[in-house]
C-alpha cells in the first residue's frame, strides 16, 4: 500500500516539462540548425541549412494585404447540408 501512495505522490509532482527543470534536459525551440560549431569555438554556417522563403511577384496582383476598418460590414448566409450535396 505503502508503494501505492508513493507512487501517486511521485506522479502528482510530475508538471509540464521545461528548459528549467531537470539536469541534463533541454528542451530547444524547434529553431534548428544552420551550421556547425568548430573545434576552436567558431560557429560556421551551412548556406543549404538556411531557410529560404520564395515569394511569387505581386507587382499586378489587385488584392490587398490588409482589410480597412473603413470597409462596409457584411453578412454571409450560414451554408446548410442541401448547398454542399447540390449538383450543378
């Protein structure tokens, strides 16, 4: 019996794993590597590590990154069954 409450006093103090707790734990920040650490201390970085965002040309696109708080308000019909199984 004696196992039994030990064993849920153990599990009571167990809480959400951070950097903070435990010796030789870390957690990291899901960041990544972008190259390598050298044997004097230097960090070298590994140019196919680092990301790279390709982002199409908007030059004569006519949307709009943002919505005015000047725009009209409107409501939108909510959808039912029949609008999503309807054949056109």
């Amino acid at each position: 019996m004696q196992e039994v409450i030990r064993g849920l006093l153990r599990g009571a103090k167990r809480g959400v794993m951070t950097s903070k707790k435990g010796r030789h734990f870390y957690k990291g920040n899901r960041t990544g590597s972008m190259g390598s650490h050298t044997k004097h201390g230097s960090y070298v970085v590994d140019l196919s590590k680092v990301r790279t965002y390709v982002v199409p040309d908007l030059t004569s696109c006519e949307l709009r990154p943002y919505v005015s708080h000047r725009s009209d308000k409107f409501k939108v019909d909510p959808c039912s069954a029949a609008a999503f199984t309807a054949v056109e």
